[in-house]
C-alpha cells in the first residue's frame, strides 16, 4: 500500500523515454500509422480485433486493475490483444485482454476500466484516448535504412532544446540534452522540496523501474545499438561505447535517489537525514552532467 504523500505527483521528476517512440518506429519502417484521438467504442474495438488487428492504447496504470494503485502515471503503453464477453445476471459485459510489458501473461480487465486509464487528465502525463490499430510490419523491410533513420531522428531530437508540441502543453521548457543540463544543476535544490524523499523513490523508479529496462531506458538503447552494428558496419564504436558508458551511470544515478529515499518497499516514507542530502545530490548533478557529456558525444558521432 502506497504511503498518503505517494498518491499525488511528486513536485519533481524524471522521464528517460522519448515522446514519439510508437509512431516513429513505423515511421521509420515506413509503415503508416496515426494515433486516434476518439473515444474507442466496444463496437470499434470487437470490429478489429475481430480482424485479428491488435490495437495500441496509451493508458494511466492508475487505473489498471492488475496493478495496486498507486500513483497516476499517464502514458503507459499497452496491446490490446483480444476480447471475452461474459453473462451475469442476465446482463453481458465486455472484457479485455492485455499484453503489458511488466506482466508475462495476458491481463483481463473490464472495458470500463480500459476506457477509465485510456482517459485521465491527472498530472504528470494526461492521456487523452489515444489507440491506433497496430498495423502489419513490411515483411522484407530495409533495416538498415530504418536503423539509419532512427539514429538520425533521436540525434536531432536530442540535441533541439525545443521541446515538441504536446510537452510544451504540459509546461516543459527545455528538452534533450538542454533539459538534462538544466536538470542537473537544479538537483541541489531538491533537498528543500516538502516531498523530498517521495521525488528521490520516483526518480529512482522512472530511471531503473517503470518499464524502462534499467538506467532510463539506456540499457534498451545500448542493446539496440549493438545489433545496429551489424547492419551498420560504419557505426562508430566510440557512439556505442558511449551509450553504454551513460547506462552504467544511469543506473549510479538511480542509487543514490534509491539511497535518499531511506526505505524499503514495505517501509512508509521517512524523509532522508538533512546533512546528508546535500553531498549525495552534488554527486548526482555530476553524474549527470556527465552523463550528457557521454549522450552528447554518441549523438554528434550518429550525425557524421
């Protein structure tokens, strides 16, 4: 059970994952695809499944029975992979079966709790029904080329403080390798946040948790980077070598927030000892710093 302070947003957080992940990979397969931003309709939903077509659906896992709830976390990405109807009391209900990364089998939730977590306005990521059928991969795709592609995109990205439309709504300011600069040298101010503790277990999380696959999702960008190379002969080692570099302190980084939380799951929340924060937070804006160091050298390498 999640202590009272842990139900609302923590006043700061961290995100690791970029905001166009599904839409660019088919973008760069060049297969179409385009997010719905329309209420999904029992009807709708039975019609492609039926079709043997999964769907996509950003939720709020708040609302998503097979997790206790906790803390609204907007964004989370399920697959709708089929449908049960069942009968009671003379009346039917819909439900849903789930692929979700942090569950090795199928969930079955009610469609009223899917279309709850698919529609959340609660901070930090609101969802506004967004779904889109999964479409059918080209079976003869040129990876290479889309590997090629989706390097280029995450350099561009990363390196463009601007921060894309939809983050500007929810009054990010700067992005990329800007706003993990301008995050690094706010750390020491985090000590005097009234949630301290709560913000440090939350970064934790959102850096080695949270469906990230360790070190803000860096180690997933590492693997990825080193099966590129095989498509990519001219990859620079030094990008790979990098990356990897940056994932190792990632997940340093997330030790000391595990650190300053001064709990165990089962432990309520206990703000951490007062003259200890301060040496512990310098330590993480150096890590950082020198994480955007690393991802900045492994980004220009991917532009050459």
């Amino acid at each position: 059970m999640a202590a009272e302070s842990e139900i609302a947003p923590p006043s700061r957080a961290i995100c690791g994952r970029a905001p166009y992940l599904e839409s660019n990979f088919f973008a760069h397969l060049e297969v179409p695809f385009t997010w719905q931003n329309t209420p999904l309709s029992e009807n709708e939903l039975i019609r492609w499944l039926d079709q043997d077509t999964p769907l996509l659906a950003l939720t709020d896992l708040f609302y998503l029975p097979h997790y206790a709830p906790s803390v609204h976390f907007g964004g989370h990405a399920v697959v709708v992979a089929g449908y049960e109807q069942t009968e009671a009391d003379g009346s039917s209900a819909l439900h849903v079966l789930l692929a979700d990364t942090a569950f090795p089998a199928l969930q079955t939730i009610p469609f009223s709790a899917l279309r709850q977590a698919m529609r959340s306005t609660a901070p930090p990521f609101p969802v506004y029904d967004q779904w889109a059928p999964a479409p059918p991969l080209a079976a003869r795709a040129d990876l290479g080329k889309a590997v090629r592609r989706a390097l280029l995109t995450q350099a561009h990205s990363y390196l463009d403080p601007t921060p894309p439309p939809e983050l500007r709504l929810l009054g990010v300011r700067q992005y990329g390798l800007a706003g993990l600069r301008a995050m690094a040298l706010s750390l020491p101010s985090w000590a005097a946040a009234p949630d301290f503790a709560w913000c440090c277990r939350f970064a934790y999380q959102m850096i080695e948790r949270r469906g990230t696959g360790g070190a803000a999702f860096r180690n997933l960008y590492a693997e990825f980077l080193a099966e590129a190379a095989d498509l990519l002969p001219r990859l620079p080692f030094r990008a790979v070598a990098s990356m990897k570099e940056a994932a190792n302190r990632w997940s340093a980084l997330a030790a000391i927030f595990r650190s300053l939380t001064q709990q165990s799951v089962q432990e309520p929340v206990q703000e951490p000892i007062a003259e200890a924060a301060p040496p512990a937070l310098t330590e993480a804006t150096r890590l950082l710093l020198d994480i955007g160091h690393l991802e900045e050298t492994a980004m220009r390498l991917f532009l050459t």
